[in-house]
C-alpha cells in the first residue's frame, strides 16, 4: 500500500500564481493538482482554487504543457 500523499503547504497557491504568470501548467503541476484533489482534508479555500485554475484552462486562459518544470 502506498503511504498518504502530503502536500507543502502553500504548493496550491503557488501553481496558482505561475499558472497566472506564465498562462502554463506543467506536468508537475498537474501531478501535485491530483495530490490535492485525492486528500481528504483539503481546505475548501484551495479547492476554490483548483476550480477557478480548471476554468481558466477549459476557457483556453491557460494551456497544458506536456513537460516537468
């Protein structure tokens, strides 16, 4: 069984702010999204964030990019 996924704090916020700088979200990013999404304590401030990122990428706001850093 693999162990619990632990977030830094403030990661959220943080791709949140690059996204908006660089209208990217890397594959990285995207990895700690899922963490967040998959813990059960998520604040309900950080899920607003993921959402409002989400429609900024369905928008075309912010594009995916397939790479690491």
């Amino acid at each position: 069984m693999l162990p619990p996924v632990q977030l830094i704090p403030g990661s959220i916020s943080e791709i949140l702010v690059a996204a908006s700088e660089t209208g990217q979200i890397t594959t990285a990013d995207r990895y700690g999204l899922l963490a967040a999404v998959c813990e059960e304590s998520l604040p309900e401030e950080d899920a607003r964030a993921i959402n409002r990122l989400l429609r900024a990428i369905r928008k075309g706001k912010i594009k995916v990019v397939d790479r690491m850093f």
